[in-house]
C-alpha cells in the first residue's frame, strides 16, 4: 500500500519522498490508519519492520492539527526506548519526519549532560525520546513535567522488562495524565509483556504482522561447532576470507566484547567495540566509524542489539550464543534490513548446545551445520602464535597500573617489597635490602676472618675522627612582628600586638 493512501498529510509525505519511501510496509499499514483517530495499539513486530515510521507519522499529524503547545518542562509526545543507541535513532528519524513543521525534538538519556537536558526542556519540547532511568532522575529534580502529554510510546517493551526498567517505567506512568494516547510496541510477546501492556493502554488495536519470535526470512542461518578456545581463530579466518561489506559480531559480556577486538587488532583485523562500558562519545564514535564504513567491523553485547540500525550490514557472528533464545532474532535482525538479504553465523561450543536447541524450538526452524573450513588446525596455530603481540588501549593499560599499585602498594616502576605489616619468612640473607644500591655492609669483608666490627662512628685508619656530635646553640630572644620588645612596644608584646591589628 502506498503512503499517499493511508490519510496522511502533505507535509509528512514530502518528508516521506524527500526520504525516497512511498511505499508501506505491513506493520505500518495496518498501524497508521488507526492511530490517525486516536485509538491506542499494541504493536508485535521484529525489529527492522518499519515500527518507528509506524508510530512517528501519525503522531505528526496529530500534533501538528492540535495546535497546542508545550508546556515550560514538559513534552507533548514521549517515547521511551531501552538502549541510548535506539533513542538517538527514532529521534533522528522524527526530525527528518517534522521537517516542514515546527515541531521540536529532544532527546534525554545516561552518558550525556544532564544540565544540557534541563536546558533542552526548560521551554518545553513536542517530541521527547528517552530513556527511562535519565528520565525518572530528572522527574525526582521536577525538571521533568508529564501532566500535558498527549502522546506516550513504549518502544521494545520485551527488552525494558530484560534490563530490569519495570521499576522506571511504573514510576513514569504513575505521572502520566489518564486522557492520552498510548501506544506498546514489542517484538515478542510472552505473557509478562502482556500484562504488562494491560497496565498501560485500553481497548488497544493490535496489530501483528509475523509470527512471535520469528527470524527475518532474508536471513541464511548457518552455525558451526568449534571448540571455544578456538573460536578466535574461527572469527579470524571467515573475516579475511569472507567478502564483507558490515559485520556485526555479538558476544555476551562487555569484558568479552574488548578481548575479541584485541585479538582480531593482533592479526590485523581492525574492528571497534561498543557495550555498556563505553562512554557515550565512545559509542557514538565507534557507531559513526562502522555506519560510514572506516571501520567493517564491530562487536557489540546484546544491550546494543536493537539499538543498532545501519543499512549494509551483510554479516552477524554469533561469536557467544545469547543465553536467553529471543536475543538471538535481535541480533540477526541487524541484517537483511531495508529488503536486502543477509547471513547469519554462530559458533557453538559443546556447552552452549542447549542455547541453540531453545534457539532452533523458538524460531521454529534447524539452522544449517557449516563445518570447519579446510586447513583450520594449522591456520589456527598460527593466528594463536600471534596473540603474544596483542596492542592494549590506554585505560587498559592503566587499569593494569592500578590493580597493580593495588597488590603490592607501590607505583608502576617501583622496585617490589612486602606489603606493610607482612611478615617476611625467608632467611635474613636471603631477605631484600631497602637500598641495595649501596653495596655490601662494612662489617661483610672482615666478618669472616674474625676482626673486630667497627663502631659507627670510627675514622678509617689515617684520618681524625670527627665530631659528630651537634653543637649548642644558645638562646636568643625571637624577633616580633612589629619589631619591639617582648614586652611593650607598638608592635611587641602582648598590648603592642593588640594595638597592632
């Protein structure tokens, strides 16, 4: 169905066409007419349906025919997202759609100024997108108004009940008027989302436009059993040999997200890592590098899943298999977007066989076993001989420092001793001296022949003793400030010094 044919208004399809879309997609259909009459949805689609454009366009409209204005703190529409990657993204969309209307867009989440987010609602913004823990910090300083919203979105529902926002979430909406709009959007709908949706929205239309928890038929889903201390050589080989245009490889943890971008640096694969570790400015760079093609490849956890929209992205690596089987569609969601085709790669080692078979019992589907390619045992020898000269960052290399002075209580460089306190249980001979750098003791050289020790204050032979001892000083008067007597004065004593001040 063509946008023209779904009532929506001539500013927001000249957005539509300078954008190149005049097309619908299913979930948009079937959602726009809809919510062009106010009525609540509950929306079940797979990330890269088209679910932002779904939900922005007839918000437009709405706010644009309403003529209202937003009230100082306050906001009109708001959409919550999980992750800071997907709120910059639906706000960079809903500025494109808002051209040609004077409708303001803002963006609030962790990792960014929160004086610049009190700037940003001061005067009030239409359209707000954020997250929910920046969010609630701002409503508990009463920089955060919600009693004039019109519009509110919950976007990735399944994801914030993962993240553990529920908590947030019941926060904000105790805050929202009861008159608005309410649209709930998942890509999976267990029964906790449900009834969590039924807390939010009435009367909703739902719209479903696949099947629960199904892949993106695009997608080629193949998997490989390889052991894991031989997935590195694996990940190694498939990127040089592979002809890649994007790839995006997913590991579990964040500290697993930097070793796999430490090794590839090693062997000469450049990639970038992005988690929750990351500074924000780290993550947008890292983003820009890989959406403008500097950098090919980068490894993301599973918190930056669906916060990741890049078009050309023609490779994933399931590097670690996610533990919870509907992070899986997420991740391979991130290629054959837009109507192009994509592959997805997992690697499975011995104890990760249960996650693929809840894998494989939730996508309904056998993924296609690959075996190794040939000649890996001695390739992988040698990509493991080259881990030796793997490059660190610098906040690596100083967290290093600082685990180290935090072991043995000494800066880097330091010669190492006992901690303080310690009892050292090695012979006295053998124990370190604190200033070795002055030789052996006086007493070593005649100690074995059995000569006298001399006494400390001794003169070599040939020479007068000294007088170490320190001389008398004798006692003098200490000089006043206003150079007087002790006792009277204008600057002495204790009635010159008063008259002094």
């Amino acid at each position: 169905m063509q946008f023209n044919q779904l009532g929506l208004s001539e500013t927001v399809l000249a957005a539509l066409a300078a954008k190149g879309y005049s097309e619908a997609t299913p979930i948009q259909a079937k959602a726009i007419p809809s919510l062009l009459e106010g009525r609540d949805l509950l929306g079940i689609a797979q990330t890269g349906t088209g679910k932002t454009a779904a939900f922005m366009l007839p918000s437009i409209d709405r706010l644009v025919a309403s003529g209202k204005r937003a009230q100082p703190r306050g906001c009109r529409m708001l959409v919550l997202a999980p992750t800071r990657e997907l709120a910059s993204q639906i706000a960079d969309q809903a500025r494109h759609y808002a051209k040609g209307t004077r409708l303001t867009v803002a963006t609030i989440f962790g990792g960014t100024s929160i004086h610049k987010n009190k700037t940003d609602l001061a005067k009030g913004v239409d359209i707000l997108v954020a997250t929910p823990g920046r969010l609630v910090d701002l409503m508990d300083q009463c920089y955060a108004i919600l009693m004039g919203l019109e519009i509110f979105v919950l976007d990735e529902a399944d994801q914030m009940m993962d993240l553990g926002f529920i908590h947030a979430l019941k926060r904000i909406v105790r805050e929202l008027p009861a008159k608005r709009q309410s649209l709930f959007f998942s890509a999976t709908m267990p029964k906790t989302i449900r009834e969590l949706a039924g807390q939010f929205i009435k009367e909703p239309v739902e719209v479903k436009v696949t099947p629960e928890a199904t892949t993106a038929e695009r997608v080629e889903q193949r998997v490989t059993f390889v052991q894991q201390a031989e997935k590195q050589a694996l990940l190694t080989m498939m990127l040089k040999e592979i002809e890649i245009d994007r790839a995006l490889v997913f590991t579990r943890t964040k500290h697993g997200a930097d070793r796999v971008v430490r090794l590839l640096a090693g062997n000469g694969v450049a990639a970038n890592a992005i988690h929750g570790n990351k500074s924000q400015p780290q993550r947008e760079r890292a983003l820009g590098e890989f959406r403008a093609g500097k950098v090919k490849i980068l490894v993301a956890t599973d918190i930056a899943a669906r916060g990741i929209d890049v078009s050309g992205v023609s490779h994933v690596f399931n590097f670690e298999l996610p533990n919870v089987a509907d992070q899986y569609v997420h991740r391979i969601g991130r290629t054959a977007r837009a109507g192009n085709d994509g592959v997805a790669i997992s690697f499975c080692a011995d104890d990760e066989r249960p996650y693929l078979r809840d894998i494989e019992r939730l996508i309904r589907q056998k993924l296609a076993v690959v075996p190794l390619p040939e000649g890996f045992v001695a390739a992988a020898e040698r990509i493991k001989t080259s881990r030796v000269n793997v490059p660190q960052s610098r906040d690596q290399q100083n967290g290093a420092r600082g685990r180290e002075m935090q072991r043995d209580g000494r800066r880097p460089g330091q010669p190492q001793r006992g901690r303080p306190g310690q009892r050292d249980d090695r012979p006295r001979s053998d124990q370190p001296r604190r200033h070795d750098e002055r030789g052996p003791r006086p007493e070593a050289a005649g100690a074995a022949a059995g000569e006298p020790r001399p006494r400390r204050f001794d003169a070599p032979q040939g020479e007068q003793p000294r007088n170490y001892a320190r001389p008398k000083r004798k006692w003098q008067p200490r000089p006043t400030q206003g150079g007087g007597q002790r006792q009277g004065g204008q600057g002495g004593g204790r009635q010159g010094g008063n008259r002094g001040r």
